[in-house]
C-alpha cells in the first residue's frame, strides 16, 4: 500500500539564495506532521513557490516565483538550506489571500477546475481515492427484514 500525501499546508520559508518564498507543503497525516515535514525531513516539496516582496506603497506582495514556469509540479528543497519558516496559522491574511488568487489564475488559464470549489471535504486532498460501493454500515433491522 503506497501512502499518499493527503494533507497540504500553506508554508512561508526563507531559503538560501531564493529569499522568502510562500508555497504549499504536502505530508501523510496518518505517518506525519507538517512541523516534521519541514524540521526533520532532509528534503521537502514545495507545490506553487511565490516569492513574497515588501512594497513601499502597497506592503507584502506576492508573486509566482520564477521556478514556478519551469516545472508543472513541485520543487524539492534541501532541509539545510532553509533559514526559517512560518506556519499557515502565523502567515498574514492578505499574504494568503493573495497566495489563493495567483493559484486559482494560474489554474483557470491552464483549463483546471480551481481545487478549492471542487474539494468539499479539507482533509481529502487531491491524491485521495473516491470512495466507491454502498454504505458499510448495516443495521440488523434492515437485515432482519431481508431475510
């Protein structure tokens, strides 16, 4: 049974040579956390990398780093080379929001259903196997009328 990443969380990380950068990790939550994901693992993927810039005018903006032209999935980022990084629940709102603009334009120029308004449930990330058959749970009332 392979294990798939079934959890996402938005991450801003500072990064040796690249500067601040705000992307998306993703983890197995039955066999990891995030904090894990980013402390203890040599290397990490980062889905969608911006680079966050400060703005006299208009303050903390967000745009698609370079690295996100050149490649249609993730980069991986050496453990070692990161200074720091911030959590979702610490990240700013507008540096978010911002975050969840880029990616749903990104994607309705790409021709892809924004993830957000098709995913009903959080937890189920993208990788996550529909369910499929009836329901499991049977009641002894229904079984007995049957019989």
């Amino acid at each position: 049974m392979k294990l798939r990443q079934n959890a996402k969380e938005l991450v801003l990380i500072e990064v040796d040579g690249l500067g601040l950068i705000l992307g998306e990790i993703r983890y197995n939550r039955q066999t990891e956390t995030v904090l894990f994901a980013l402390e203890k693992a040599a290397f990490f993927d980062l889905y969608f990398p911006c680079t966050v810039l400060y703005d006299q005018k208009h303050g903390p903006v967000v745009h698609p780093h370079v690295l996100t032209a050149m490649t249609v999935s993730s980069i991986r980022i050496q453990r070692s080379r990161v200074s720091f990084f911030v959590l979702e629940s610490d990240i700013n709102p507008k540096l978010i929001q911002q975050y969840h603009h880029l990616l749903e334009a990104v994607l309705l120029k790409q021709g892809v259903a924004s993830p957000r308004k098709t995913t009903k449930n959080k937890d189920q990330g993208p990788d996550q196997p529909k369910p499929t058959g009836g329901s499991r749970v049977i009641t002894l009332s229904d079984r007995k009328e049957k019989q």
